[in-house]
C-alpha cells in the first residue's frame, strides 16, 4: 500500500509471475505515483521523474527486518532506474539490460 509516497510492502515469499517483468516496467513508466496500485515501480517512477523533470535530489530508504526483501526491492529499484535511463537515451526496450547495469546490480 501507498502512504503518500511511501511505499509499504510486504515479501510473498514466493515468486509472482510477471510483477518485475519489462512489461511491468513499461506500465509503470508511462503513469504518475497513485495512478496504478501500489509498487517499487511507481515509487522508483516517482524518483526518477523528481530527479530529472524537477531537478530534485532524492534518497529512497529501504528498511526492514532481516529476510523482509530489502536486498530484492534494492535490486528491483536499480533495474528500473537503469531501464528508465536507457530509454531515456533513446535505446529501445528490448536492450535495457547493459554492462554497467549488471555490475550495480551484481554489487
């Protein structure tokens, strides 16, 4: 669920199919914070859109206890802003995926 622009979830513990997928990202990209139901993507939309259309510095603070999914939300932040960024330099969808990508997200 959304408060305001936090973003509280919980870890299903379980692989849902299709909620992190390019199709996902894509939805996500194309719609203001509150539009869809709640998600990483919208609030990492949200940042993106704050840091670059506004010129906005942001923090996004990932907490919780120990095996709630804070390395995966991490993660799944970081592949989002990557996919936003290659778009934004006009790369196609199919290749958002790149090296420097793979190294954040591998560290």
């Amino acid at each position: 669920t959304n408060i305001g622009s936090i973003l509280a979830s919980v870890n299903p513990y379980k692989p849902i199919p299709g909620l992190y997928s390019v199709d996902a990202i894509d939805l996500y990209r194309q719609h203001r914070l509150g539009e869809l139901p709640p998600h990483i993507f919208a609030t990492a939309n949200e940042c993106y859109c704050c840091l670059w259309k506004r010129h906005d510095s942001q923090c996004v603070l990932i907490s919780g206890e120990s095996g709630a999914g804070k390395t995966e939300s991490t993660k799944l932040l970081l592949k989002f802003l990557s996919a936003m960024s290659q778009t934004s330099l006009g790369a196609p969808v199919a290749e958002k995926s790149t090296r420097v990508e793979e190294a954040i997200l591998e560290s």
